[in-house]
C-alpha cells in the first residue's frame, strides 16, 4: 500500500514517510506490503506546521556541570518510581552495594506487594506508593511489624508524591509507558534531577518535558545503556563539538535471516534474541529495531542532534554501546560488557565516578572479547528505521503515537492476532492516519490522549482488512 494522502491545498502533498531525498522511491517489504519514501523535511497536519522551533535539547551536544551544583556530604537521596521492575530493582542493587553513596527516601511500585514489602525492610524509605490501592491493605499487613513505618499513599497520587519527595535530589523514573510521564512532571516541576529510564517520557513527552526541565533548571540523566553512552562521550566537549551519533544495536533475532523469510516467522523465532534473554515486547522490538528507531528519537530529543546526524550500525556484540563523531572526525566511544547497572549508577553519580568492584562488577577485557564487528542495517528487513525517523521529523504528537501504537502491534503479534509483518503496517497506518490532528507543541494531555488514540486505533486495525490474515 502506498500511502499519500492529500494536505492541505497550499501545503505539498507527501506520504508519511517522507524524509530529504530528492526522488520518491518504493520500499517494497516482503508480504505484499510497500510504502512510499521522499525526502523533504516535514510531514504537515491540519492544525499545525511541523517546522515549528523545536524543543530545547536536554544536553547540546556536550555536558558539563554548573559550577556550584549541590554536592552530597553523605548518601544522596533518591526516590524511585518503578522499583519492583528491573530497572527498581537493579537501582536498589546499587543502593545496597553503595549505602555510603545513596539512600532511598521513598518508593513507588504497581502490585508486587511481596517484593516491595521486602524492599521496604532493607531500604526503610519514609513513603511508598502502590499503584493498586485494593493492595494497601496487604502492604501494610507486610510491614506492621517494622518499628519505624514508612507512610503509604495508593494509586496514581501516591505515585506522584513518591516522584516529588521533599527530600530526593533524583528519581530513577523506571516505570513503563505513558504512566510515567505524570509523574516525572511532578518530580521536574519540584526540581529533581531526574534518572531517565521511561522513553515515554521523552519520545512521547519531549515537546512539553524538555521546556518544562529547562525552566526549572532540571538535569535528565538517560539510564539506557546507548543514551548513558552518548551521555558519557560527550562530557567535556566544547559547544558545537558534536559532528555525529552513531547508536549501535545487536540486530536482533532476524539479523542473520534472509528478509525473504521474514514472512514465515512466528512468535517464539522472534523471542530468540542472539545475545540475552529480555522481557517480550523489548526483545521482539530488538527483532524489528523499532527500539533503535525509537531511540534515535530519543537520542535527538538528549543531544539536539539533527535527525540527518543519528546513524544505526549493526554491531552483534554489543560492547560498543554507542559512539559520538566529532567535528574533526575523531569518534570516541563507551564500551563494556552488557549490564544495565552502570547507567543507572551514572545517572545516579554523575558527574562523579564510583569505584566499582570486580567481583559484582566485571572488568571489560578485550583480548577475551576477540573481535568486534559492524554492518549497515537493511532498510528493506528493518522498515522501522524509516518509521521512526520520518516520525521524527513530524515532531509533535507523532512520535509518541508512533511508540504506542508499536506497542500495541507487538502485543497483538506477541497474542498471534496480526503477523509479524503486520507490525510494521499497524505502525505506518497509524501514524499516517494521525497526520490530519497532529500537534507540534502539544500539552501534557493532548500526549496522553494521543496515546491512548493510538493503542485504539491500532487494535482497531487487528480487524480491518488491510492487514494479512495471521502468518498468511
């Protein structure tokens, strides 16, 4: 299907996937399915021109702390929102190898009332939070014993006042999806740093986040090991340093498939990552690298780079976990073994380093490593990668329907209720059908409802025939 739906009179009529090349060409995917490309520099919408001024980037392309900033005699306080998931509990890992470094002030989780009550024993916060207030009960049963009983606030709320506690100085802001955005707001707006790990937050939320962070003078430290990368290359560069940003992904399940075969595929093929094993949805997005589109987005929304300047290179090792070129072509990079506690422990520390020991920390060693090697991703196996950056482009409201309706179409294909190619239509059909309400600079709930139209509207498509029987 070749989308190109008509614009405005006096705006030029261009598909969704438009991006800077002079000639239109066909991307044709294996099933039938094909979109059209041209280059051009914005996608435009009934309401709004998506050339507007962007927003201001968390970190131009360099990073260096103002002279002055707070410094921590003791351990610093943090709160952490999400700490039953992985990131929660990777990041109270570090706390607990770390007491003299860090101490926990409040915590918020959803329903896993065990782990948190146990969490709440070792790390004694003053506030938790459970997303699920018919569990209040149970929590507190969990903890009546302790002496000293930190105060429980359920539901959304809870969630918020976790996320602005009077006496963090960061929030590890773990929680997935657009639930986060409400309360990173809250913390942002009460002056915490914030220890970025929910995407949402930016590629949903950047138009109104990153604003919101500059006004109140607020540091976004990204806990994902490409953005911590980047992150790290870039400390002490001088303005304007920044030439290039070279994100590097495994490649995923299908990296090494012939993308003729991609049409075969199943649920179980997608879920055989290469390298790790990792929760469902991420491993099937490292297969369709809509996770490196959607960093990319990410990466833009960090560093101000322009989307011309954000490359992906295949790199199956996954040691490199990101590079930066510089204006003079020199390309400095972050290397070491796959483990998402150093980012979290950067954002956490930053701009300070802690000493890490060897035993709970491997050393890199490159001579046990042996080689490292790289290669251009296949558009024609990737079509993600066209996604996202036109996506990109659009600005506004588009990325973030672009990553929620992604997330739904994996879950319907996790379900076997579309076939894997079908993920890549769900995603186009409904980022094109979104051009006509796009909003550049939207509010905090023009994003949420925008979410949650695009979750809508794409399980809406399960039903429509323009998608292919399952594993047609």
């Amino acid at each position: 299907m070749a989308l190109n739906l008509s614009s405005p009179p006096e705006l030029k009529s261009i598909s969704f996937l438009d991006s800077n090349k002079t000639n239109y060409n066909l991307l044709k995917l294996p099933g039938a399915f094909c979109v059209k490309r041209k280059q051009s520099g914005a996608t435009f919408g009934k309401r709004v021109q998506c050339s507007a001024q962007p927003p201001p980037p968390a970190w131009p392309g360099r990073a260096c702390p103002e002279a002055g900033r707070k410094t921590w005699d003791g351990p610093k306080p943090i709160s952490v929102v999400g700490s039953t998931g992985s990131i929660g509990t990777q990041t109270l890992d570090i706390v607990a190898e770390n007491p003299d470094k860090f101490k926990v002030v409040a915590l918020a989780a959803g329903s896993n009332v065990t782990l948190l009550a146990d969490q709440v024993r070792t790390f004694k916060p003053k506030l938790v939070s459970v997303r699920n207030e018919s569990l209040v009960d149970e929590l507190k049963e969990a903890v009546a014993d302790l002496e000293e009983k930190p105060e429980i606030i359920p539901g959304e709320q809870g969630i918020i006042e976790v996320a602005r506690h009077p006496d963090a100085a960061t929030v590890v802001t773990g929680i997935v999806g657009c639930a986060g955005l409400r309360p990173t707001v809250a913390a942002i707006e009460a002056g915490k740093d914030i220890a970025l790990a929910n995407k949402e937050t930016l590629i949903a939320g950047g138009p109104f986040v990153l604003p919101l962070a500059h006004k109140h003078n607020v540091k976004i430290l990204p806990a994902d090991s490409e953005h911590s990368a980047i992150f790290q290359c870039i400390q002490g560069l001088p303005e304007g340093a920044l030439r290039r940003i070279i994100l590097t992904a495994s490649g995923g399940a299908f990296r090494d498939l012939p993308v003729e075969k991609l049409k075969e595929v199943k649920v179980a093929d997608a879920l055989k990552h290469p390298n790790w094993n990792m929760g469902k949805k991420i491993t099937v997005d490292s297969a369709t690298l809509f996770n490196k589109g959607l960093e990319v987005i990410e990466a833009h929304y960090l560093f101000g780079a322009d989307y011309d300047n954000i490359e992906i290179v295949i790199h199956p090792q996954s040691i490199i976990h990101s590079m930066v070129e510089t204006q003079d072509s020199s390309v400095l990079a972050q290397l070491g073994w796959p483990d998402m506690r150093l980012p979290i422990l950067y954002t956490m520390s930053w701009p300070d380093r802690i000493f890490c020991s060897e035993i709970t920390w491997p050393r890199l060693d490159l001579c046990k490593q042996g080689s490292l090697t790289f290669k251009a991703p296949d558009n024609v196996k990737y079509p993600s990668m066209d996604l996202a950056y036109a996506a990109g482009r659009a600005g506004g409201t588009m990325t973030g329907v672009l990553s929620a309706a992604n997330e739904k179409a994996v879950e319907m294909f996790i379900n076997e209720k579309i076939g894997y190619l079908d993920i890549f239509k769900v995603v186009e059909l409904t980022c094109d059908k979104h051009r006509a309400e796009l909003v550049t600079l939207p509010s905090l709930e023009e994003i949420i409802h925008y979410d949650l139209w695009a979750r809508d509207y794409a399980a809406n498509l399960q039903q429509s025939s323009s998608l292919s029987p399952v594993f047609a």
